[in-house]
C-alpha cells in the first residue's frame, strides 16, 4: 500500500512538472506571434514581390504557420485539461487510499496486554484538548421511530436535537445496535465488551454505553426523554473559548432538603442524562475503568445482580454503580488531580452549590442546576421533583423554559420507568 501512494506521489509530480511547461509555452507563444508578424511587415515593406500575397495582402506562409501556432495551443490546452483531470482524479484516489489507510492502521492498533485498564484506553481514545468538539448527538432507545410504542414527547425531542443542530450527526441506538457498536469500538479491551454484556439491567447499559460512545467518539450525548430548548452551540458562553473546553455538564441536584440521602446519593451531583465531550477524556477514561472494575469483582464475588425496580433502594443502586452518584466522585476526583487538572486548591461539591452562572474548572463546563434539567410548569413531575430539590432561591426555576441558561427540558424518571 505505501509503495503504491509512494509511486502515485511520483506521478503527480511528473504530470504538475509538465503542466507547467505546457503554461509556461503558451505564455512564450504570443511573444513569438508577435514576432512573426512584425518580420513579416518589415518583408513586405522591403519586397515588392506579390509572389506570396494574396488578395487583401496577407502573407500565405505566415497565415499558415499562425494557423499552426493556433492549432498547436488548442492541442495543448485540451492537453493540459486532460491532465489536469487526470491528477485531480489521482489526488481524490489517494485521499481515499489515505483514509482507508488509517482506518486499517486503527483496526491495527492493539494495546499491549502488559497495559493497565486505564492505560489501555488512553492508547486507543488519546485525549487531545485542542480539537474541537465532534458534531456528533447519540440517543438511545429501546424502540425504533417507526414504532407506536416511541413515545410522542420522546419524538418531538429527537427531532428537534436534528432540527436545531443542523451539521451534526444525529445517531438514536436500539439494544441491538448499541450493543454493537460497543463490541466494535472495544473490540481490544474484551474485560469492556464483557462487562457491558453483562451489566444485569439495561439502565446500567444505557449508563455505562454514554461514557464508552462520548469517549471514543465524542459529541452530545443526551437521554431520549430529553428537548432541546436552545441550539448546541449557545451552551457555551461568549467568553469562553471552545479550545480550553473538553467537557460541558450540568447539576443534576443541589438540594437543600435534610433528607435528600432518600433521593440522592451525594450532596450535590453531576447530571449524566446530557454531556458534552471531546473524545478521550480523562473524566471518561476513569469512569470507564471505574465501572469496568466494580462490575468485574461483583462478577467475581457473584455478586452481579441489582435490587428489583421495586425497591425503593434500587435507584440509589444505580447511581452509586453506573449513574449520577459514581459520575459525581469520579469528575471531583478530576478536579482534585493536579497532574490532570491543573488545579492546585481542594475542590469539593461546596465550590458548586448555589451557581446561577456557568463555571469554568480546568477543562469543564459546569453549568447551573436546571440548565439541563426544565421541566413542564404544571406537570405532576415538576411539583414532585420542586418538593424532593428544594433548590437554592437563585437558582433557575425548574419550570422556566425561557431562562438564558435554560438549555435542556427533561422529562425526569420517565424513561427510567419505562425501560
């Protein structure tokens, strides 16, 4: 393959060589025309001899050999368009070979097995903060668009997460696909592929499916029960640029309430319904790892299995194995690494509570409660969740829709019950 692009690269040159000479003639050839015909008036005025002129006095031989420059242009213009197809023919050839090139670099690229989990991944997703975020949105759900069974608010936000990002690729997976996908993109770290596969309830799958999506890919995530109230690229404020960024979220809950361990796991948490992310992360690579070892050792203690729906600790299971909980100890613990972060002073949930502006920590977005978490002024969902939040007086309002910050409606626990 690369003795090929090698040879190809060779030819180009050869051709580009020669479509200058053939440009550099036809700037030459006028000169020469010229020439001609200035030797030819001196010829006439100084040779009285008809012999070669013909009725309105122009010379035949040099007619004909003006006819000739003419003829041979034309031959070389048509030349020179044929080449000039032909390379970028060559050219468009070789970026493809290129790209399918590094496509079978990549399916190449196996981590060593002497690797740590960790390591691993960082071999495969390298995290490179200077890139820009991928415009990429991945939803799943169990049904497909065409099914009865989708939902209807469910439908209208996957059209509008199309509808008001136009550019982006908008991917919705199924069980099936998502499944997939996975095996393909960690097809060289078998521990990832079979914890997936073996997580004992589809909620810990959707869980654990975001961070392994955003972290070889990147782009938006966002839950199917999600609306987008403003355009992607609103989120980020003007003063902020895009480059220092690897990471946007939201505040899932800042509750105020003493008895929110009977709702929460953590004092404050970090929402994982909609995340923002460049391919790579460090927040991603260690919640990945960090999923990938507790489920390993629940497999290995036969402790892989989860309370029934039912219970009331079932939600705080969740949290604390693939969801908000783990998400939330994992980013702190980001903040709190100076060799990752750059941060030098303690942070802890405190330097969060009661935002009502975005805030920037090292390479993370934080945004206010709510920001991605609107919910309907009047709906039985909003009221409960007013009464469990409790939130802090500055914040935005859970039913204020037309908030500047106000990014994200989410339709809260629904898809939780359903699934």
């Amino acid at each position: 393959m690369l003795k090929t692009v090698k040879i190809r690269q060779i030819i180009i040159i050869i051709l580009s060589s020669l479509i200058c000479l053939v440009l550099l003639y036809k700037l030459i050839s006028p000169n020469k025309n010229l020439q001609l015909l200035e030797l030819n008036n001196n010829n006439n005025n100084n040779n009285n001899n008809n012999k070669y002129e013909n009725k309105d006095g122009s010379n035949n031989l040099f007619g004909l050999r003006l006819n000739d420059q003419m003829e041979l242009s034309q031959k070389l213009d048509d030349i020179a368009e044929k080449l000039l197809k032909q390379q970028e023919k060559r050219l468009s050839q070789l970026e493809e070979d290129k790209i399918n090139l590094e496509r079978q670099l990549n399916e190449m690229k196996k981590p060593s097995s002497d690797l740590s989990l960790r390591e691993k991944l960082a071999f495969l997703y390298p995290y490179d903060q200077n890139k820009k975020f991928p415009a990429y949105i991945w939803q799943t759900w169990k049904y497909g668009l065409n099914d009865n069974k989708f939902g209807k608010e469910y439908k209208q936000g996957e059209e509008q997460w199309a509808i008001q990002n136009p550019g982006f690729v908008h991917e919705l997976f199924n069980d099936d696909t998502s499944r997939a996908i996975i095996r393909y993109l960690y097809r060289n770290i078998p521990e990832i592929v079979k914890v997936y596969d073996s997580l004992p309830h589809v909620i810990l799958r959707s869980d654990f499916f975001r961070f392994l999506i955003l972290f070889a890919k990147g782009g938006i995530y966002a839950d199917v029960d999600t609306l987008p109230l403003q355009p992607i690229p609103n989120w980020i404020p003007e003063n902020v640029d895009p480059s220092e960024l690897g990471m946007i979220i939201g505040i899932e809950s800042d509750p105020i309430d003493k008895n929110w361990r009977k709702f929460y796991s953590r004092r404050l948490q970090f929402a994982n319904w909609v995340i923002q992310s460049k391919p790579g992360h460090p927040i991603l690579r260690e919640i990945i790892a960090s999923i990938t070892d507790i489920s390993l050792e629940k497999i290995k203690k036969n402790e892989n299995q989860i309370r029934s729906e039912n219970d009331k600790e079932f939600i705080l299971d969740v949290m604390n194995w693939t969801g908000d909980g783990i998400f939330t100890d994992v980013i702190l613990r980001y903040f709190n690494d100076y060799v990752l972060s750059g941060i030098f002073s303690k942070v802890t949930w405190k330097d969060f509570t009661k935002m009502d502006v975005p805030k920037l920590v090292s390479d993370v977005l934080v945004l206010p409660v709510n920001s991605f978490g609107v919910e309907d002024k009047e709906s039985k969902e909003s009221k409960e969740l007013n009464e469990i939040k409790q939130v802090p007086k500055n914040a935005i309002d859970v039913s204020d829709q037309s908030h500047p910050l106000a990014f994200v409606k989410h339709y809260k626990h629904r898809v939780f019950k359903q699934s």
